[in-house]
C-alpha cells in the first residue's frame, strides 16, 4: 500500500479549534485475545516504542493546547509500569482523566496507586454477564474473576465506573442480564456499544454481527431499564453500523475533535486512521501544535474537497461528513469514497451482502486477537 507523503504546511491554519480529547495508546500488549478488537491486525511487527518522558512531554503539550480530557488505553494499559506516574502527571496537568480497561493483569494495589495519582473515571470493558461466554470471547480462563476483582476495588476506591459490553451475535440476547451484571458491580453508566467493524472485528463480521431483529430486541430491552425511574445507571446503546442506510459521522469530523496517540508514538485523528494510505506524523519528530494544525494527513480531510459524488452534492455532507473514512477504505480501498453504509453509495451492496452472509454464519471458528494470528496476518500480506 502505497502511503501518501507526509509535509508540513507552511502557514498555521488559525481557524482549526484544539482538540477536546486526546487517548494515550500506551501498549498493545494485551492478556485478552478479544476477536472483535479494533487493534491493527499486524501489531505483533510493532514494538511500543514510547518512553514515559515521550508521553510526559506530548501531555504538557495537548494541555498548552486546550486538550481537557486524557483516556489512558492499550492495548491494556495496566501493563505499564508506568501508569500511576503518566496520571499523576495528567492530573497535575489539570486533564479529566480516564482509564480505559479490561481489569485484567493489574498488579496488586494498583487501584490505591492510581486514585491517589488523580484518576477520576474508570471504564472496564466487558463480554458477559456469564463466565463461560466471556472465557470464550477473551480466551482468558481467569478474566471473569479478574474484572470482578478490580471492579469491587475501583467502586471502593470512590472512582466512577463506566461498564462497556460489546454486544454481538454471541451475547446480545443476554442484554438484560448484561444490564444487571453493572448495575451489581456499582457502576453509574454502562455503555452498550454493539461491535464497530474495523481491525479483528472485520475479519470475524460474518461470526459476530448480529440480525436486525436482535438488535431491536436489545434495544426495547434497554428501554424498559430505562424507562423506569428507579434505576440511576445511565445506559447508553450504540448501533452497529451495518444495518443503517446513513453512515455515522465519524469522531464528530475528521480532526475536529479527537486525538490518538498510539504506542509507536504516532499521532491519529481515530484509532484506525492508521490503516489509511496516509503518512502520519510522530509526536518524536513534530510538536503536537504542528502535527493538529499544519499536517497533510490531520487536514486531508477536513472540509469537503476531497469528497466524490455522490457526497459532494448530498446536502447531508455538513452532517455525516461522508461517513467512516476508514470503514470506506476498509471496504472498498478507496478512502475518498462514500461509505457503503450509505444507501447513496455505489459500493452498499457490500454491506447488504455482508450483513445477508452473516446471518447464513454460525459464530464458530472464531479468529483471536493473538501474536500467532496476527503473524499469520503479516505473512499473508502481500
């Protein structure tokens, strides 16, 4: 795949607001071989490449910025020794902080660490309500115990939770259980985020992608939680992309308001950004003042030059901005082009026939998010 060179305009673009929301990537290491991780599928070529006073300097820069929230993600970032010290520093900073996690692999005491550090929100993700479903989809036989465990310390330590299940073909008919499995671990939100196809996840869509029937079913489950005022959770459902007919307007705009910065220490506008013929710069190599406002790939597509038809003519382009960059590469290797999700694209009988094949699918065989997979993935390359 040919890459798009990287330059640095000359002038600074005055008119581009800062970003509101940066992730650190700290690692890809992870102890869960989730097969619908939106991790890149060759990460086993890639060493984390970051040191802890690479990630201290790229804070004290987003918050000169105007960068007001920092996640801290992976991977699994409680594999980095690190950890305490980055929120401390972030905190100190005056960033809202936030911890993006499985609750797997942390170290004893690390919950009372990162509290006295400054963290305020800890979002655990999980795959079940039921130890055998969620051994199946993380290929960890202790990872049900290990997330209780953390959950119980976090809830203790006086940090908000945040619960994420991922929903798919294979637990999404156990939403009301789901549902009662974080209101019994204590936590104030709970995001239901059906898969978002990209990375491992694509490569297991005709496994995991659930009917249209389903998710309707989900839904009107989630409702009935919802509806009754007793219940102080928040529950927030997000819809998979294929069964819509209008593509999601992605991070809000390209570069408007979210920044990722990956183990590598490049800088994305969406965790998947990278899969893109594009060059992107290294906070190592450019100030992150630079990279957001003079890079080709941070401007590449921000307003409506770049768009085809049939997005450049649509009048909804101001509101979808021509849907996922990424997925319409992904699915089409054309990142210019409109994303098949949309009815309007050329390209959405892709999904039709996708979503038609899944349904034909069992969810056996499923491909793990593993070193030994992802070498077969890099090998198969041509």
């Amino acid at each position: 795949m040919t890459k798009i060179n990287l330059t640095m305009n000359k002038e600074l673009n005055e008119e581009i607001k800062a970003p509101l929301w940066m992730l650190l990537e700290l690692t890809h290491k992870c102890p869960l071989e989730c097969p619908y991780c939106y991790n890149q599928l060759d990460f086993a070529k890639i060493d984390d490449q970051m040191q802890k006073e690479d990630w201290l300097r790229v804070m004290e820069e987003a918050r000169e910025m105007g960068v007001v929230q920092i996640g801290f993600s992976g991977g699994e970032p409680l594999l980095n020794k690190d950890l305490p010290e980055l929120v401390k520093k972030a905190s100190g900073l005056g960033f809202y902080t936030n911890l993006i996690t499985s609750g797997v692999g942390a170290e004893e005491g690390i919950v009372k660490k990162l509290k006295e550090a400054g963290l305020k929100n800890v979002q655990i993700g999980i795959q079940s309500s039921e130890k055998e479903i969620m051994t199946l989809l993380t290929n960890n036989k202790t990872a049900y115990e290990q997330k209780i465990k953390f959950a119980k310390e976090v809830k203790e330590a006086g940090m908000q939770i945040v619960i994420n299940a991922t929903v798919h073909k294979l637990n999404i008919d156990h939403v009301d259980k789901i549902i009662e499995f974080a209101h019994n671990l204590g936590a104030e939100y709970l995001e239901i985020a059906n898969v978002q196809y990209y990375g491992w996840a694509l490569e297991n869509i005709d496994k995991l992608l659930p009917s249209k029937e389903q998710i309707k079913e989900a839904k009107r489950v989630t409702n009935i939680y919802r509806d009754n005022k007793e219940n102080k959770m928040k529950v927030f459902f997000v819809v998979p992309d294929y069964h819509e007919v209008r593509p999601k307007a992605c991070m809000n705009g390209w570069g408007s308001t979210f920044l990722t910065i990956n183990p590598e220490g490049d800088a994305l506008p969406c965790n998947m950004a990278n899969t893109l013929p594009l060059k992107f710069p290294n906070v190592k190599n450019f100030s992150l003042q630079d990279i957001w406002n003079r890079s080709n790939s941070f401007n590449y597509f921000r307003g409506d030059e770049w768009m085809s038809e049939p997005c450049r003519t649509c009048d909804e382009k101001e509101k979808d901005f021509g849907g996922c960059r990424c997925q319409a590469f992904a699915l089409t290797n054309d990142m210019n082009a409109a994303d098949p999700v949309c009815e309007k694209s050329p390209h959405h009988n892709i999904v039709t026939n996708t979503v038609k094949r899944a349904m034909e699918t069992s969810s056996d065989g499923l491909i793990y998010r593993n070193r030994n997979n992802s070498m077969n993935f890099i090998k198969a390359k041509p």
